[in-house]
C-alpha cells in the first residue's frame, strides 16, 4: 500500500469514527423509573401509559433518542452529576430540581394522592378525619417511598409528622406490599398505581384503600432534560407534547 492510499484510509477512518461519535453525543438519552401502570417491564416488554406518550413525544419532536430503564435515584444522581443530552419523564415540579433540570410543558395531571391501609391497623386510620391528624397519631407507621418527591404539600407533612416513618428506596409496588404484610400502618400512593395494582396484586387484597380531608390536589408531571439540552430541542419536545396530551393548567 502506497503512502497515498495508507493516507486515504487514515482519513477515512477518522471521518467515520468523527461521525459515529457526533451521533453518540447528540441521541439524547431517556431515562425512565419503573412504576406501573405509567411505566413498567411486562415479560421484557416496555409499557405504561406515560412510557408510551414519551415515545410518541420524542418520535414527534423528531429527536434521536434512546430510551433507557433505571432507578429514580440513579436518574437524579445523573442529573446532579451534569450527565449530558439527559432527559427524563414523569416529575413533579419542586424547587430542588430547578437548579438540575428544565421543565417541560406539562406532561401528565395527577389525580390526589389515597392512603393504602394495612390490616391490622385500618379501624385505628378510619378513626381519624383528616389527614393532619391521621398524622399526628405517633401510634402508626407511616411507609414512605424515597429518593422521590410526594409533591411540596406532603414532603412538608413528612417532615414534621408525629407517625413513626419507614423510608425504602423501592418501588411503589414494594412499599405496598409491606403495608399489607403490617410493617407500616399506611402509605401514601398515587390513585392511578392503586386502581393497577389492586388488580395484579393478590397480596393487597386484605388491605384497605381510604381518602381523608386535606388531601393535596393533583400535581402536574413534566419531562425533565439536563440543562445542555438546547432551546430547539426543547421547543421541539413541547410542541410535539402540546400535540399530543391535551394540558390541564
């Protein structure tokens, strides 16, 4: 091989390996928490409302992305971390993340939080009216999902609550099952995860579900991108979500 031709397959090389690297950097990678029925594994299959209206956003917005499950800790060590062209969905809005991220339009309402009762300790709960005093009562155990948000309403009711707290950095579902096994008195959980759960859980079913005065509204979920990500493409994001979920504001 001449010099000529050895010079032509270095730069053919390094335009090709340029190229392949430009794309790795520009797929934007989604990342996404398992929580049924939003999002989950179903026999290695991905579905979930939420997962699937992601997609359809990102495949709107005509962005090259790459979808990718891990924990909410995970994601939100990642964020910390300035991990780049980084997006996530499914948050709520809370003043800690706005320094990590940037929000999105809104992407999902929720309805209120219900309370998911453990057996042993139901007639104890229905005693109380409102949710203030469900947690005043330093006889229970309240079980709490960590490395999330409950929205800035209930963070601040944890944070002074008068129950005992069990804090697990586990799925929803998990939390769940612990309160039916009587090792928390109650748990917080969103009514869209109960109404799926009660149906696929045959260990819940000698738990009870209630709702309390002063439960907090519905919070409004986003898509969450690390702050790299550019204007055009969250733009881009927005109109295709504005296309596709119809916003309660």
């Amino acid at each position: 091989m001449n010099l000529y031709h050895l010079a032509c397959v270095v730069c053919t090389a390094s335009i090709f390996l340029t190229s392949q690297n430009t794309l790795a950097q520009e797929t934007m990678t989604v990342a996404w928490r398992i929580k049924p029925p939003h999002q989950y594994l179903e026999n290695g299959v991905e579905k979930g409302i939420l997962l699937e209206r992601a997609k359809q956003v990102l495949s709107t917005a005509q962005i090259a992305h790459r979808f990718v499950e891990e924990p909410a800790k995970r994601i939100w060590s990642n964020f910390s971390g300035g991990t780049k062209n980084y997006c996530s969905f499914g948050w709520y809005r809370i003043a800690e993340r706005e320094a990590l991220v940037q929000f999105s339009e809104i992407f999902h309402t929720d309805p209120p939080h219900t309370l998911l009762v453990s057996p042993a300790a139901a007639k104890q709960v229905a005693a109380h009216r409102t949710l203030k005093s469900l947690m005043s009562d330093p006889n229970l155990t309240l079980g709490v999902v960590d490395a999330v948000s409950y929205g800035p309403e209930l963070d601040a009711m944890f944070a002074t609550t008068k129950n005992k707290v069990v804090r697990s950095t586990t799925l929803p579902m998990i939390m769940a099952r612990m309160v039916a096994a009587n090792r928390a008195s109650y748990m917080l959980i969103d009514r869209e995860d109960w109404e799926y759960l009660k149906e696929k859980e045959e260990s819940l079913s000698q738990t009870t579900q209630m709702d309390l005065q002063g439960m907090p509204s519905g919070l409004n979920r986003y898509i969450v991108c690390s702050k790299d990500v550019t204007v055009e493409h969250m733009r881009k994001i927005n109109t295709a979500l504005l296309k596709i979920y119809t916003l309660k504001k």
